[in-house]
C-alpha cells in the first residue's frame, strides 16, 4: 500500500496509512493568566502593545488600572509548550502619567507560537493607545483620547473620546461616541461610524476594500465629502436627500465650518441619520 507523507510542504510516498504533519502551527498549548493592580492617581494614558493576541479596554468608575495578561504558549509536546511559557513575562512601567504594557521573552524562536491577549479596566477619563499585530481590539467608556492600531483583526470603540483614531489593516473598524475628531481606516474591511453628538465633527473614515457607513445625529454638522470609487454614494441626513452612482457628493451639515471625508475605493458610501 502506497501512502502519501506531506511534511512542511515536502512530499514523499511511504508503505502504511496517510499521515500528515503540520509543523507550522504547535501540537501542544500551554496557558496561564497574570494579574495586575496599579493605583491610578496621576495617570492619564495606558500604552499596550502585543504581537500575537486581542486588547481589550473597559472603563469603569475605578480607582485603578486593573490588568489580566493571558498567556498561551505552544510547543511540539507538552513539555516543550509549558518551558516556552515560562519564558514570557508581563513588562508593565509606570513612566510619567503613562502605563506601558507589553511583554517580552528571551530565547523566543517562534513569535507565532506565543499568544499574549491583556484585559485591561481603567477609570473613564483615561486616554488609550493600544496596538496589535495579529488580534482585535476592543474599547468601551472611554473618555480620554483613544488610538488603537491592528495589522490583523478588527477594531471596535463605543465611549465618548473626543479623539478617535483607528486603524486596521486586515479588519473592519467600528466606532460609536461623540468625537469632534475622528479618523478611521481600514485597508480590507467594512468601517462604520455613529455620531452620537450634536456637534461639529472633522475627520476621515475611509477604507480601500469595503462599505463605509456613518450614522449622524441630528444637530452634527460638517462640510461632508463622500466618495466612492465603486459601489455608489448616498446620503439621507435630516433634510438632505441625495445618491449618485459614483464618485464624490459634497453637503453642508449644519453651520458647517470643518471637513469630514468618507471615502472608500470599492464598496458603498452610505451616510445615514441615526
């Protein structure tokens, strides 16, 4: 009997059954959570950065910066999987009015075989700048300025930032507060914004692959340019009704005295009231 071996892409045929091997991802995971307390007073920012793995922010009516790191290491067998777990540390510094998280391990050989996530609660004032290479991120009651960055995963924020700047990507992006600045981008993925403020907004919210969507209230205003490239634009904010098969609209919202661009390259531009 013939079997066919595949081993990193290698094939070669061999007497017995089919077996496959993936070497490209672990056999064996090995997982531990890590937690953190940090008085707040005096600070104003959390700085959290991560390779492999989501972030996610929750503020509260807290006194402190509570943080859950959870690890998870792979390795070919379990043994292997728990060694290379115990070479991940947490590194956390309080550095002025500004906490930075990461993490960091020596004799890493493997990034993709470790997966650190932080949970992360903070008071409501507190500003929040947060990246990601391979995960989401996700930000609730924030009211400090928030940025947050993924190169693979979504990002998603619903608080009341006055600066809102995202960015994915592979990814959609979602945003919904009151910001009087926002930008929003996502290379391959929907982005959608809700404007829950009655008040001016400048900005850009755009994607290269995608449908945007933005949801105004009644009462924002802005010098609205809507552009797409492929797929249509319509807008239908309070009294204003128009559509155009392609390329840009241009409406005054309001006493329009600031600039919000929405634009995507392929796919729908819809302009919408809440």
């Amino acid at each position: 009997m013939r079997c066919l071996v595949t081993i990193l892409g290698l094939s070669m045929l061999s007497q017995s059954c089919s077996i496959h091997f993936d070497l490209s991802r672990p056999q064996v995971w090995a997982e531990e959570s890590e937690s953190i307390r940090l008085p707040a007073q005096g600070l104003k920012t959390i700085d959290a950065k991560t390779q492999n793995g989501s972030i996610v922010v929750r503020a509260a009516d807290v006194d402190s910066v509570e943080i859950t790191a959870r690890k998870k290491a792979g390795g070919d067998d379990s043994a292997e999987a728990a060694e290379r777990l115990k070479d991940v540390r947490i590194d956390h510094e309080v550095r002025g009015d500004v906490v930075h998280l990461s993490w960091s391990g020596s004799g890493v050989d493997r990034d993709s075989w470790i997966e650190v996530s932080f949970d992360v609660c903070v008071p409501r004032s507190m500003a929040v700048e947060l990246l990601t290479y391979n995960g989401s991120i996700d930000v609730t009651g924030v009211r400090g300025d928030c940025r947050g960055r993924s190169h693979n995963g979504s990002v998603s924020v619903d608080g009341e930032s006055v600066v809102v700047d995202l960015q994915s990507f592979n990814g959609s992006v979602r945003a919904a507060g009151c910001p009087g600045t926002i930008h929003l981008q996502s290379h391959n993925g929907e982005v959608e914004a809700t404007l829950r403020a009655p008040a001016k907004v400048e900005g850009s919210i755009q994607t290269m692959n995608g449908a945007v969507t933005v949801r105004m209230c009644e009462g924002a205003s802005a010098r609205l340019e809507a552009r797409s490239m492929n797929g249509g634009v319509s807008v239908d904010v309070g009294t204003i009704h128009c559509s155009s098969d392609r390329d840009t609209i241009k409406v005054d919202l309001g006493a329009a005295d600031t600039t919000l661009e929405v634009r995507s390259m392929n796919g729908a531009v819809r302009i919408q009231s809440l």
